[in-house]
C-alpha cells in the first residue's frame, strides 16, 4: 500500500513536496491529505470485496471536506450520511439522491419528512422511529439497522453494537430480546418493503472475526426478508496506529464472504447488493496534522514540547487516549528525547501524546523551537471533529493532488468564528 509521506535527506515530504515548504505557503498548523494514499485504499477495498453486486458507502463523518468528498464521487462511491447537512453537503457535491444512505439517529418528524421528500433512502434503527415512519410513510420502502447484540472497535465511546449501545433494532440470540418478529410485524402492517438489512457495529475493528461473524449473522436474518435489494454490513474496518498493531487482513475476511454469499445466494433466490460503509480505513492514513514547536519547558517528571495546535485539531488522543505516530519533520532521524507532546489548550488534558490514564512519553528526535512535528494518520475524526474551543481558529486543509497541493479550506479568521454572535 502506498505511504502518505517521504523521507529524503533526513527531512519529511508529503506526495513529493515538502513539508517546510507546504508550511511556508499555506501556515501552521496545516492539514494535509495525499489524495493518492485516497485512491489506494479506496481501491484496495473495492478489490478486497470477492463479490461483483458491491458498493462503497464512504462514511462522510470521517472526513467531510468537500474535495474529498468529490474525489469519492469520482471514484464511483456512494454515501453513508448521518445528519440532514451531510446529505446536504453530499448532494452538494453532487452524490444523487440514490448514492445516499441515511442512518441517522432520534429523528424529528419534520427530518423524516424531509428525507422522504428529497428520495433519500433512511435507515431506520429502533422500533420507535419504525412505528413512525410507518405511520408516515405507509408503502414505501425502508432499510433497518440491527444491532447483533455485540460490537467491536479500538474503545468504548466507538463499539455500536450490544447491549450498552444506543444504535440499532436489537437482535439477541438469547433469551427473548428479539426484536425482529415487532419490526417485520410492523413493515407488514404499514405495507412497506424492507429493501435493506443493515449493521454497523463499530469503529476502527482489527479483528477479521468479528466481520465474520457479524456478516454470518446479517445474513441469517436477510433470509426471512423476502424484497431485499442489499445488505450493509457497516463501515469499521481499522488501521493500525500503534506500533505494534496489524493492518486489517482483508483475505480473511473475504474467503468467508464469497463463501457465505455464494450460499446465501442459492438460499434466498437472487443476488442482493453487499455494501460496506468504510470511513477511518479510506482516509485516516492519507491525513497528517503538522503543528510547530513553540515552546519546550520542564517538570520534574516530563519535559514538555509545546506547539501551535491543541484537541481543538485534533481530539483522538483527548478523547479516546489515542495513538498517532509523530514525527520531526525536520530531522526525522537524529538524537532522541523522551518528551510530552502539549497542546496549546488551557486543559492539562490537552496533550497529543497520552493514553486514557494521562501524559504518555514518546522518543522524538530532539525537538526545537521552530521544527515542524507531523502528526500521523490523522485523515480520520481529524478535522472533522474540531472546535473553536478557546477561541481558537481551525486550521487550513491541503490536498496533495497530481497537479500539486491544493487548498481545500482556508484558515478560519477571528471574524469567521464571530459570525453567529447576534
Ligand atoms: C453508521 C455508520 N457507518 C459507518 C461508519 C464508519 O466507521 P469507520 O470510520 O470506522 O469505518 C460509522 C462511524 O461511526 C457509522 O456510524
């Protein structure tokens, strides 16, 4: 697979250019995508999936960045959106009404009505919000989302599956939770056709396993919906961020789908579409946040580099104790040190380097006021997860592109972040 930077004498480029020069033209802390790390992983999914009725759902919450989101339009993906502005944003960008699933969650009747009137298919994931739509919109067609009674991903705040997960009509093969007999119950009495079975049970999954067993399971329930037109079995496929992590097998994970799919197929009578709705593995590792040293200072316990950017740009390590390599630009191999890398929050939560308990000690080549650090697989619940906390502006977002870099998003400005104030 492609990597989304370059070491050439000592000094870190991103798709051939570099990184002193992007932060000389565009200003720290920068963005940066390499849209030719996009494409690879888009592909190696798409080649990954042994099935020929298949479609890519790009999970737009992941990254929502216009350009990208037409570089996904480009490439022949669809669209999972899961706020009535993202549908709006991906219509925008030109995704029709068809290349869009909703699964959005505690829907006013007025969302409702207006997903309907725009040909948006929703995904429905509780009984309640099916007892609606059915009242609303008896004979039409909707999808639902089950919650298989287990889930998986890289922490708790991210697993959308079982039974302290808020997402999903529950399906449990034990005892009698089963809600699939109420919602059939439902569909049948309103005359809607269930076109879809759906299921996301996590974020950022590294084991192939709990793919499998969750697309055995989807399946066995799809038999007893006769209209289906596809089966969705979610996005979270995982990157490694740690060291010592693997990258997702995907031939795992596909023998099993082939063979599943070829029974399910002989089973149910016709081919149904497979969808998947990857976000994090399409552009975490294309995204890499560089920030500047502004100040090194020192505690008994850490010495503590401080740079131009905060969980405001970045919020991974604050909100789940995260790992994101992090790299000196500058001299990317050299003399170490073991440092704490801080935001410029007023938090003492605000460290890039940490895990859920606190500071976590990383070995960086010795940093200096003025280097460049470049935060690492940070494409993902990157940008699309800041704030203006302490009235701090985002930074701009740069695309690597054939052509060369491209601004994708200006710096906000103090007037931006003024603008709503009445
Ligand atoms: C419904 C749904 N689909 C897909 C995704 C994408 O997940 P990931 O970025 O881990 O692939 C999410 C993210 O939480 C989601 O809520």
């Amino acid at each position: 697979m492609i990597q989304p930077y370059e070491i050439e004498n000592n000094q870190l480029s991103i798709g051939g250019i570099k990184v002193s020069e992007l932060v000389s033209e565009f200003g720290s802390p920068l963005y940066v995508y390499n849209e030719s790390v996009i494409r690879d992983r888009y592909t190696t999914l798409v080649n990954a999936i042994p099935y020929p009725h298949k479609r890519l759902h790009y999970a737009m919450k992941a990254n929502s960045n216009l350009r990208i989101l037409k570089l996904f339009l480009e490439m022949g993906a669809y669209i999972d959106a899961v706020s009535l502005e993202e549908v709006r944003l991906a219509l925008h960008a030109g995704f029709s009404p068809d290349k869009i699933l909703f699964t959005g969650i505690n829907l006013k009747n007025e969302e409702l009505h207006w997903l309907v009137s725009q040909n948006i298919r929703v995904n429905i994931g509780s009984l309640h919000m099916l007892q609606k739509y059915a009242s609303l919109f008896p004979g039409t067609e909707v999808s639902i989302r089950i919650n298989p009674d287990f889930g998986g991903g890289h922490h708790s705040h991210v697993i959308t599956g079982g039974r302290e997960s808020k997402f999903g009509i529950f399906y449990s093969q034990e005892g009698n939770y089963n809600q699939i007999p109420q919602a059939k119950q439902i569909i049948e009495r309103a005359h809607l056709k269930l076109v879809g079975i759906h299921a996301h049970i996590g974020s950022g999954i590294l084991e192939e396993k709990k793919f499998i067993e969750l697309i055995s399971l989807i399946l066995s329930i799809a038999k007893h919906f006769p209209d289906l037109e596809f089966v969705d079995f979610g996005g979270g496929f995982g990157i490694p961020y740690r060291p010592h992590e693997k990258p997702f097998q995907f031939d795992l994970f596909a023998e099993h789908l082939e063979k599943t799919m070829q029974k399910f197929t002989k089973e149910y009578g016709k081919e149904v579409i497979i969808a998947f709705e990857p976000g994090r593995f399409l552009v975490a590792e294309a995204g890499i946040l560089l920030t500047t040293v502004t100040e090194i200072k020192h505690t008994p316990k850490y010495t503590f580099v401080g740079v131009d950017s905060g969980f405001n740009h970045l919020i991974r390590p604050m909100a789940y104790g995260s790992y994101h390599p992090i790299l000196n630009a500058f001299r990317v191999q050299g003399e170490q040190k073991e440092v704490v890398i801080a935001g410029y929050l007023c938090e003492s939560g605000d460290l890039f380097t940490r895990n859920e308990h606190g500071p976590e000690v990383r070995s960086i080549t010795t940093p200096l006021e003025g280097d460049v650090l470049a935060i690492l697989n940070a494409g993902a619940y990157g940008f699309a997860m800041s704030s203006n906390y302490n009235m701090r502006p985002r930074p701009a977002e740069v695309l690597i592109t054939p052509e060369g870099p491209k601004l994708i998003r200006r710096r906000e400005t103090f007037e931006d972040m003024i603008r709503f104030f009445v």
